[in-house]
C-alpha cells in the first residue's frame, strides 16, 4: 500500500461551545421546511448495506447517498441555496419561514430585491449549487474555480448560466479572489462555506441547510429500527459540511453522542494538523492541495464549524487518495442484495476508511480506538456522485 492512513485522537482543549445551538433541530427544521417548498425536492436514500454490514463485521451500515439531490448529483446545493434565501430575507425585512421557493422565484420578489450578484469560489459542486439556485432566482452568479479543475465540473456550472473562471491559485486563494471582487460589486454577495472572522453569517446559514441532509438521515434510520447511530463518520475540507453533522448529532444526543471521526484528504488535511498540534489553534495546510476529493482540497478551516469540531469529534483521519478510491469500488459495485452507490471522490473516502479499519490487520489499533465491532451501527454520507464522469470511469474500470 502507498502511504498510511494518519489518524489521532481528538485531545485539543475544549471551549464553551458558543456555535453548537446554531445546528439544533428546531435551526435544522426550518432549512427543511425551505428546501421542502422547492418543486425539485425529494428525500435521498439512504442506503441499507445490509451485506456489506455482515461482510465486514458491523451490525448496521448506512450510507447516505447525496448523488440524488434536486439532480445536481451533490449535496452542496443545500447550503448555498438556504444561505442565498437568508440573504434575501434579511434584505427585504422578513422571516426565513415566509421565504418560500414560490416566494423567491416571484416577479414581486425580483422588484424589491433589485440584480443581486452571488459571487463564490468551488471546486464544483458548490459552485453549481450557487449556481443553481441564482438561475432559479432570476439573479447573476460568478464563480471562480482553482487551477486543476476539470472541465466536466466547469461545463456543469456554466450550464446553469453563471459567469465560471478558473484561475491559476489554489481554492483558499480563490475564496480571496472572490471576495475581492464582491466588496468591489454594487449588491455584490460572497456565499462561501468558510468562515473567517468577520464573515460568519452567511457561512452559519449554510452549515444549517447541510444540516437537511443530516436531519433526513437520523429520520430514515429511525425508520429501519435504529434510534440512534454508535458511529458517524463524515469527510472534511474546510468542514462546514463536518460541522453541520456532527453539530447535528451531538445536539441530537447530548447525553450519549456516537463516536464521530472526520477524514480528510491527505494533501489537505488542516484539521487533522490542528489536532496534531493539540493546543486548539487551527492549522492551514498550504500549495497545490493536489489530491483527487476535489471537494475537500481546501487548506484554511471555517472557524465556526472548528470550534464545533474541536468539542465534538473522537477522531481525526488523514486519507490519501486510494482510500477514497477502494470506498468508489466497494459503493459501486456492492455484495449482491446491497444497492449501489455512485460516489465520487470526496464522497467515498468514509466507505474506504471503514472497510480498511474493519479489515486491514496493519490498523487494527485504529480500530479497536474507533470501538468499531460487530455491535457498531454506522453511518456515512456520500456527499457527491460521479461528479467527474471521466474520473469516475477511470476509478472503477481500470
């Protein structure tokens, strides 16, 4: 095997825990009852991988699988169009609740709100989620890409009629880019899913339409007869969407939170920096960030979801690529009786992680760490499907 799978248990101090109530349920209800108003919306699956649980050696695994998500195959959509919502809201004096899909897409709405434009930077998925939902608002969209993006994601963003760019600077840099050029723009907005001191706002809003997919989940697992997972296992880049849920899951279980481990990918991982250092300040991971989970090469964590982490979290993974890529095999071509799972690269890397600690002897101390065992009742969240068509072929076929 190439390199190692690095991990570290989470032992940086802890804080009062001030952005923990911004993703309680009744925060989360309200996101889904605004995604529940737009015509496209449908519950995802979440799938029961009854034989892969059995396999290897689990009580229960589900995979939350994104790739269905209002047909823009990821779930980022949630968050930029629940921010974008907020923004107008806010705008036009009202309460989120009284701004529906019908409300936004209004003539009446236009007129008050006048041309606003949503400006953000995006590895993809973001960016045609912003995308999107300005196209669906009748408003302009400018998004800025990193070098190395692929031209699959480029062409599905310019699709939905944005203004689409990809510079020569890595994703933090591009954030920077873009919200340069927001500050310089009449009725210019910034929706990012990062957060720095001084840009929070948007960024909160954001977390709390993630949260959706996280809510659907605890519901759908209610319903196959698990009340509550032992295991949640989420991926990271500037971990927003890690935030999200595990800020779900642990207001969800106060009392007896599961054990929540965050992976990232190797030439990106920020956060497990931070937790390697253990003194709570957080770590940037800097360069090319060259890794194919496109969607978690982000060096520069927000700083509301890691102080959620900080408080949260069991466990810190750093992944490299062929991790995430045995987790694209094993999704896409289940044990017969399973579903299939297309996941792409930043969404497989849960399914590749847990099948190596289940099976591979060299991390059985990483395993007996996490508590992972035939009593275990997991979940994952593959967050995006084969986003990059090509690269997805490439993956599994060859």
């Amino acid at each position: 095997m190439a390199d190692k799978i690095k991990w570290i248990k989470n032992e940086m101090p802890k804080t009062n825990d001030p952005h923990l109530p911004l993703m309680n349920q009744a925060a989360v209800e309200k996101a889904q009852a605004f995604h529940k108003s737009f015509p496209q919306y449908t519950e995802t699956p979440l799938a029961n991988l009854k034989e892969m649980a059995n396999y290897l050696g689990l009580e229960k695994f589900f995979v939350k699988d994104e790739s269905y998500r209002f047909g823009l195959n990821a779930f980022k959509v949630l968050g930029g169009s629940y921010a974008m919502a907020n923004y107008i809201a806010k705008k036009v004096g009202k309460d989120i609740s009284e701004i529906t899909y019908d409300v936004m897409i209004s003539p009446k709405l236009k007129k008050e709100l006048g041309q606003a434009t949503f400006y953000t930077a995006t590895d993809g998925n973001h960016g045609r989620g912003v995308a999107w939902a300005a196209n669906k608002l009748g408003q302009r969209a400018v998004v800025l890409m990193p070098k190395g993006s692929t031209k699959a994601r480029f062409d599905n963003i310019r699709k939905e009629g944005a203004e689409v760019t990809i510079e020569d600077v890595n994703y933090d840099e591009c954030v920077r880019k873009a919200n340069a050029l927001a500050e310089q723009t009449e009725n210019g907005v910034m929706v990012q899913d990062t957060a720095w001191d001084g840009y929070e706002e948007i960024p909160t809003w954001i977390m709390q339409g993630y949260g959706t997919m996280a809510l659907e989940a605890a519901k759908q697992m209610k319903a196959a007869g698990v009340e509550r997972p032992t295991h949640v296992f989420i991926q990271a880049g500037v971990g927003s969407l890690a935030g999200a849920v595990i800020g779900f899951f642990a207001n969800l279980f106060p009392e007896n939170p599961p054990i929540m481990t965050v992976m990232e990918a190797q030439a990106a991982d920020c956060l497990y920096k931070s937790a390697a250092a253990k003194d709570g300040k957080i770590r940037f991971a800097t360069g090319d960030l060259n890794t194919m989970m496109a969607g978690l090469a982000c060096g520069e964590p927000n700083t509301i979801s890691f102080d959620i982490l900080k408080n949260h979290v069991a466990y810190f993974a750093s992944c490299p690529d062929w991790v995430s890529a045995k987790g694209m095999r094993m999704l896409g071509a289940p044990i017969k009786g399973d579903p299939q799972v297309t996941s792409g690269e930043s969404g497989a890397v849960g399914m590749g992680f847990i099948a190596t600690a289940m099976q591979d002897p060299e991390y059985a101390d990483m395993k007996a760490a996490l508590q992972l065992d035939e009593n275990s009742k997991v979940i994952m969240f593959s967050t995006e499907g084969d986003t990059d068509p090509e690269n997805y072929k490439k993956i599994m076929w060859q």
